[in-house]
C-alpha cells in the first residue's frame, strides 16, 4: 500500500466501514514487524478505569487488626478490575480507609492516610485500563472499544498504542503524573521514527490529558504532540452530577454489589470530587439544589458543601480552586461531545434531606454533562485556539451519551474516523 498520509487514511476508513469479521477475513492485521500506521498514539480513559495497587508500611495503623493484614507484604491490587473480591473477602472496609486521601490545609495538597503507599500499574499500556462493575454489556468501556479498533488497522500496544493511566483521586496532573506522560509522549516519538503523537482522552481521561498538556512548555508541544482529542470531557465550568455524587454517592466510582451511597464518605475525600462544580459563569443564579426552606445555585456551593456536611476546612480545595481558569493545550485539537439525552439539571431534596436520592429536573446534555456547559467550555478553547492560530475542531453529535459515544457502533464509528483523520 502507498505510504502516502491520505491513502492511509482512506485504507483505515473503508476499513471502518465492514463488520470486525470480514474486516479480520478481507484485510488481515499485520504481523508485529509490518505496521502500517502513521502516528503513535496514547490513550487517557475515563475516571474508573485506572487500576491501583497499595502497600501497606508500618507507619500504617489499621482502624481494625484486619485492615492490616497485608502490612509489610508487598504491593496488593486495591483497586481493579474484579472488584467483587472486596466483597467476598470483607475487604471494603480497609479499602475504605487505604483508598482515602487527607488534605493538609497548610501546603493545600492531597496525600494519602500515613504508611499506605499507592502506585498505578500497566503506565504505558493501552491495556492499563479496566471496567471495574463486572457488567457484560459494559466490558468494552474504558476505550476497550476504541482500543480494538485501533489494533484493527494495525495498531499495536508498545508499539505504536499506548495508554496513560493515573490515580483518579487527585485533581490533574497529579505530582509525577505529568513527568511520566512526558516521558511517555517522548519514547513513542522515538520509538516512531521521531514522529509526533497522537492524544486521545475521554471523560475524566480528557481532563486528565489537558491538564498534562498545558504544564508542559509550549515548544515542547508543538515538537511532540501531533493532535489532541478530547471526547466527552468534563468541563471546568462545571456540571449537576457532581453534586449527586457528593450528596448521594458516585456513580463513576464502584465496588460491585456495593450501594454508592456506601462510598460517599470516601468520595469526598477526593481531590477531583470537587473539580467540576457548577461555575455561575455558565449556571448564573439558577436554582440547581432546591429544598423546602432554601435553594442553592452555583453562587451557593460552599453553603451547599457546609449543609452536606463539610467542615471548613473540607471546603478550602474548593475554594482555592473556584476562580475559573480555561487554559487550552494549543495543539491541533479535536473537541467531541454528544447532546439531545436528557440530563440531571436541577436537584430536589424537598425537605432536605441529602441523604436520600433528589429528584431530578433534566435539560440538554450527555445523561452526564449540562450541554450549556460543554458548549461554554468548547467555546472558551475555540477563542484561545484560534487567538493563536491553532486548528480547533468542534462536533457535537446527537443523541450521544456520555459513555455510548465511544460503545455504540455508529457513534464508535465516528469517533474512530476523526482519530484516523487525526494522522493526516
């Protein structure tokens, strides 16, 4: 086949275009030594699909002797893909306590409980990601669908794939964080022939990715980085659903079998936990929490964290962070987000009490994302983009969901036409 840019790009989508068997019958994937692709590429997947493991030293003190018993034996998968076996084994508890993080309100940062070391596994790997609820219809999230596609036409994980996965817990990039990708993005490029590379985040994996990006210098960029994408990302301006998963528990954040209201103690110890709050520069003074006896907007969210039960102190993080700062990756970027699915808006806790489900009052978006928000958000990176001359690139697609975006066939489809069109 020609070498040319566009005839590869044409090659990859009329190979979009069949059903996985006949593409495996018609066009067979190259061996590990004939890849015929043009630009690595790195993958950022959404916010449950990192794996973490712990050890446990013995400045841990364990609130029960059981908590303890993997002391001094080395690193544990805490959190990974069969996360029943918390369950079966009584462990959810301890992963309670060796999951959380502790804010020090003096140096402002985020740590986690003394004597309980975590690090993320499989960096580098494509397949550094798993969906952790053990649902059959969900086994291709985390961008297992995109994934295989990619090594559909020939890409190969180590070789030209990779992924980039983080500890979800902390707002990013987190320390260290963005060395790695760094020298991640680099060892790619090398490993291709000093081509530049391709980023692809969804969801959290988007913000995830942005926030690598722009602590990195910009002629650092313009060397290494050939094209962003960022599919579904949860904008800084905020969105409702962070707020159900603070007053009701995650719904991004599962142990199997475990009701998420369980969980809600240990999500807002969570950096990123108060990362996408309502910004009133896209919710204004719209009610968006309403009770009996008072509303809240997105003026309101320090007294909303206070009535959930948030000390002082809890609440600094989001204080120090609410000052809205959209900084752009300036890079070519492609921006992809789904509307026309109804989407929590407004939340009723009518007498007030947050420690039951709010009825939801729903408007545009993703099933997770405000579109007004996505919309605001697209728009901020456009004017920053273009102000410098960069190519931006903004689709919104109807009908999409926030995790079917990269699930559904014809959405899937779509997303891997622009990734390919990425390599041009």
């Amino acid at each position: 086949m020609s070498s040319t840019p566009l005839l590869q790009l044409l090659h990859f989508l009329l190979l979009l275009l069949l059903p996985a068997p006949l593409r495996d019958y018609y066009f067979p994937r190259p061996s590990s030594g004939g890849l015929d692709v043009y630009h690595p590429l790195i993958l950022f997947a959404g916010f449950g699909c990192p794996d973490l493991e712990a050890r446990l030293t013995e400045a841990y003190t364990p609130s029960v002797p059981r908590c303890g018993a993997l002391k001094g034996k080395g690193w544990f998968p805490i959190y990974k893909f069969n996360t029943l076996d918390l369950v079966e084994h009584d462990y959810v508890p301890c992963f309670q306590e060796q999951m959380a993080l502790v804010y020090d309100p003096v140096h402002n940062e985020y740590r986690n409980l003394a004597g309980v070391e975590t690090r993320v596994p499989n960096f580098g790997s494509a397949y550094g990601f798993s969906e952790k609820h053990m649902v059959p219809d969900r086994e291709n999230l985390c961008l297992v669908s995109v994934r295989k596609e990619l090594e559909a036409v020939g890409y190969r994980d180590g070789d030209t794939l990779f992924g980039a996965p983080y500890d979800m817990r902390y707002a990013p990039p987190s320390e260290g964080y963005a060395a790695r990708v760094q020298e991640l993005v680099e060892h790619a490029s090398s490993k291709n022939g000093d081509k530049p590379v391709i980023l692809v985040g969804h969801s959290f994996g988007a913000t995830a990715v942005l926030g690598f990006l722009t602590s990195t210098p910009l002629p650092w960029r313009n060397k290494f980085i050939k094209h962003l994408l960022l599919i579904s990302p949860p904008p800084p301006t905020g969105f409702t659903l962070t707020i159900t998963h603070l007053a009701s528990g995650p719904s991004v954040f599962q142990v199997a079998t475990v009701p998420i209201m369980e969980l809600r103690s240990l999500w807002r110890t969570f950096a990123s936990a108060l990362l996408a709050m309502p910004s009133p520069v896209v919710f204004g003074h719209k009610p968006l929490v309403i009770t009996r006896h008072r509303n809240y907007s997105a003026y309101h969210m320090e007294d909303l964290l206070l009535a959930l039960g948030f000390t002082a102190d809890q609440t600094l993080p989001f204080l120090r962070r609410r000052t809205l700062d959209v900084e752009a990756p300036l890079v070519p970027t492609t921006y992809i987000i789904g509307g026309g699915v109804k989407t929590p808006e407004q939340l009723v806790f009518w007498e007030g009490d947050f420690d039951v489900p709010p009825e939801n009052v729903y408007g545009d978006g993703d099933g997770t994302v405000n579109l007004d928000s996505l919309l605001a958000f697209g728009k901020e990176l456009r004017k920053q983009q273009e102000r410098n001359n960069v190519d931006f690139k903004a689709i919104e697609i109807d009908n999409a969901t926030h995790s079917g975006i990269v699930l559904e066939e014809h959405l899937l489809r779509r997303v891997m036409a622009e990734i390919l069109q990425a390599n041009l």
